[in-house]
C-alpha cells in the first residue's frame, strides 16, 4: 500500500468515526407533542413530517435517535434541546 492510499485510508476511518454520535430524545409525562415537534424542528432543522415521526418513535418507544453527527456539531443543538426542557443526550 502506497503512503497516499495509506493516508486516504486514515482519513476516510477518521472520518467515519468522528460522525458517529447520535443526539436521542426519551420520552417524558411533561412535554405536549406540539413543543417536541416544535423544537425538534427549530433545533435539529427537522420537517414537519420528521419531527412528528420522531416525537411518535420517543412517545412509543421512549427514546429516538433524532440527529447523528460529530460531537461538536451536536454538542450546541443537544444543548437547545435541554434548554426547551427535553430529555436529551448525546451518545
């Protein structure tokens, strides 16, 4: 394996690891449908149709994977989602 492809290997497993993490939504007894989709529209730029689905998955399942990406991409949009008083984290 040449030094370029080497270097291509590297970087393409760096970026296929730094994209990885995952912001879930759970479910909780004080939240309307209305502000979680709402919010997730606001915050994790989501359609209407998206953020309704997901709000259904975290009401149903009690949780939702609701954006994927790197931690500091999702560090601030999980941060907006605790502040409008949902439960969320980044894993």
């Amino acid at each position: 394996m040449s030094t370029k492809e080497k270097i291509r290997e590297k970087v393409s497993l760096k970026q296929a690891t730094s994209i990885n993490n995952e912001i879930i939504v759970f479910n909780d007894d004080v939240n309307t449908f209305d502000h979680v989709i709402e919010t997730l529209i606001r915050v994790c730029e989501h359609t209407p149709e998206q953020a309704e689905q997901c709000s259904l998955i975290v009401h149903y399942n009690g949780k939702c994977t609701v954006k994927t990406g790197s931690y500091d991409q999702l560090k601030p949009q999980c941060t907006q989602l605790l502040e409008a008083g949902l439960s969320a984290e980044i894993v």
